[in-house]
C-alpha cells in the first residue's frame, strides 16, 4: 500500500488511513489516532505529528496482516484539522508501485 498525504494547516493534530480485512482492521497515522466507532482496530503509527508538506508512505501489508488478505474496508481520518490525501495504491509487489521520492 502506498499513498500521500498531508495536513492542510497546523489545526490538524491526527491524520489516519484506515484498511480493513475480515481479519483484522488497521489503522496508519501520524500524529492522534483518528479511529471509526463500532469496531476493534489496532494502530499503526507512522508519524509523531502530520506534516503540512505531501508525505509519500509505503506500508507493506504483508508484513502488517500476516498473510495474504483480501481488503474489503478502507477509511480517511483526521483530528483537529482538514487534511488530505492522494495517490492510494496498491500493489503486489514494491515493483508495482512508483517509486518514492526523496
């Protein structure tokens, strides 16, 4: 998995990509985690505080899941601010994705 994402002012104190199989829902975030009401979900930080500059992340499901996993729920969060988002993708491998910039 692989998307950008940024805060769009320093209001935004949380911004969160949330995935979700039948076995088990997962949610990235920088900064305060942002979580749906209703179900468990386990956190994954990826960041202290979200930036106000586009951040490219890549997260390897394999290595969060366990194994191979069909996604059937997907989720955007944020606490305090707006924030936003671009480019979710997934692939099968690193190859699929474009390259992350420095």
């Amino acid at each position: 998995l692989q998307f950008t994402w940024k805060a769009l002012g320093p209001a935004a104190r949380g911004i969160t990509l949330g995935v979700g199989t039948d076995g088990g829902n997962y949610g990235l975030h920088a900064g305060e985690f942002s979580p749906p009401g209703g179900w468990p979900v386990t956190e994954l930080k990826l960041g202290e505080k979200p930036s106000e500059n586009w951040e490219t992340r890549r997260v390897d499901l394999w290595n969060v899941f366990k194994k191979p996993v069909k996604l059937n729920l997907m989720w955007l969060g944020s606490k305090g601010g707006d924030v936003a988002f671009d480019q979710i993708l997934l692939g099968r491998t690193e190859k699929d994705l474009p390259a992350v910039g420095k």
